[in-house]
C-alpha cells in the first residue's frame, strides 16, 4: 500500500493528468521567473528587461513532466559568434514556508528532487536532455557556468566488418601501427580511419590513435612543436607564439570550429 501511495503521489502522475494548457498555467512563468538578464557582446555590455525581452535574444518555453514550464534562451545568429556571456537573475517563487497552501505536495517528491534551478547547455535547435545532461544550480547564491563551444562532424561510419570493399575482396584484414600489423578489430579499424582523417585535414597525426603511417618532418605529431606549424590548417587555431616567436601554448585541437549553444532552464 506504501509503495502505491508514493507512486500516485508524484508530479509526473499529476501532469499526465493535465491538458497542456492546465499544465503550461501551473508552471513558471517568463515575466515572472526572469528577473533580468545582462549580456555582453564585444565591448559592450546590454541589460534586459524583465522577462528578457531584447531583439538579439529569443526566449521559448517547453513542457516536461518534471518540472512543468522550462525555459529556452537563444541569441540571434547574426550576433551569437560575439557573445561573451549571459547573466541571469531568476526568481524561483516564494519561500518554503511562506503558506501552507504553497507547499510541497506530492510526498515522493520530497525525496528526489532538489530546490534550484535545472539548466542545459546544448547545441541550437536539438532536444535538451535535461534530467540526463542537466546540472542543478544552488539558489540564493551565483552560480557560474563556463564552456567552450565546439561543433562535432560526425562522419559517415564504416560497415561492419570495418574494410573497404577492395581490402574485403583481397581478404585483407591487417592494420598498422607504427609499421607493425596487428589482426583485425573493429576498434581499432574505426580508430584507424578516425586517424586518416587527421592525416587528410589537419597534415598531422593524433597521437592517441593508432600511427598509420610513422611520423615525420611532413605530418608529424600533431602537438609537436616547429616552425612548420603555421603553414598546417587552422595553425591559428592550434597554437599562440611567445615573446620569442616560437609555438609556446596549445590552445585546442584540430579540427577546432566554433559554433553556438542554446542554454534551456527550468525552476
């Protein structure tokens, strides 16, 4: 009877039980959730209204059993490579005891889940994962979030078995690394091809997967530091020169490119 009672006892049973229209009334609010909201671009500094209304920054809503109305914050694509940083001051209701009629209830919620803010980085336009991907914010105190935008190319995966239809036809099933060959595995076949992708945009060679060809003066490794850097894809990228002139700090990995990401928040 105890473990009936907590599972009917639950917001996700509640808001299967409501139309769409009843749950969007009984969540957050944007006008009153989004105190204010301050972003920087460039040299300058921009301070929102409440409810963050501002021609360089779209802001949605969507429902999820948990926690009802979540909100979707966006910049223009015109401006979203010169944004620096989103601050947001969010109100998320009244205190605990501030009456009885407010408070918590559903009991089998008091044990799973935490007061505070769920918020999402994601890339634009995809589906938030916000109970698997999430992190939950303290309220009453600033909590901030830094990340660095990088845009994955996923790249048409090789059949299994992982060979080429030439390679399958002289049954060939050898790999190599580092001049030695070593038996098939798919692994290391995908880790292979992951590497002739390197070798072919970036004239270099990841030191993590396997060496498909040794390297040398003309694709090397690609942390290896020469003057010859510079004169590979995206150098500018790679590397910053010190006071001397030569490569001094690695600064990311080729291939390197930026794009944008959505931030999804829900009280």
């Amino acid at each position: 009877a105890l473990v009936a009672t907590l599972f009917m006892d639950s917001s996700r049973l509640y808001y299967q039980n409501l139309s769409p229209d009843e749950a969007a009334k009984l969540g957050h609010e944007r006008n009153k959730s989004i105190v204010d909201c301050i972003f920087k671009y460039n040299s300058q500094q921009v301070q929102g209204t409440k409810g963050c209304y501002d021609s360089m920054i779209k802001v949605t809503s969507f429902s999820h059993p948990n926690y009802f109305n979540c909100l979707t914050l966006e910049f223009d694509t015109e401006r979203l490579t010169e944004v620096h940083s989103l601050t947001l001051i969010m109100w998320l209701g009244p205190r605990e005891n501030y009456d009885i009629r407010h408070r918590q209830g559903f009991l089998y919620d008091i044990f799973e889940q935490a007061y505070g803010l769920r918020v999402s980085i994601h890339e634009p336009y995809s589906h938030p994962r916000i109970l698997e991907q999430g992190i939950q914010t303290e309220p009453g105190k600033m909590n901030e979030i830094n990340y660095q935008p990088v845009r994955f190319i996923r790249a048409n995966t090789p059949k299994n078995p992982c060979v080429s239809a030439e390679d399958e036809r002289q049954s060939f099933r050898k790999f190599v690394d580092f001049g030695k060959l070593y038996a098939y595995d798919q692994e290391l076949c995908l880790n292979s091809r992951v590497q002739e992708a390197f070798l072919s945009s970036c004239r270099c060679l990841y030191v993590e997967m396997p060496s498909v060809t040794p390297p040398n003066k003309t694709h090397p490794y690609c942390a290896h530091l020469d003057e010859k850097i510079y004169e590979r894809p995206n150098a500018p990228a790679l590397w910053t020169r010190g006071e001397s002139g030569r490569p001094s700090r690695p600064a990311s990995a080729c291939p390197d490119v930026s794009s944008s990401a959505t931030r999804r928040s829900c009280p």
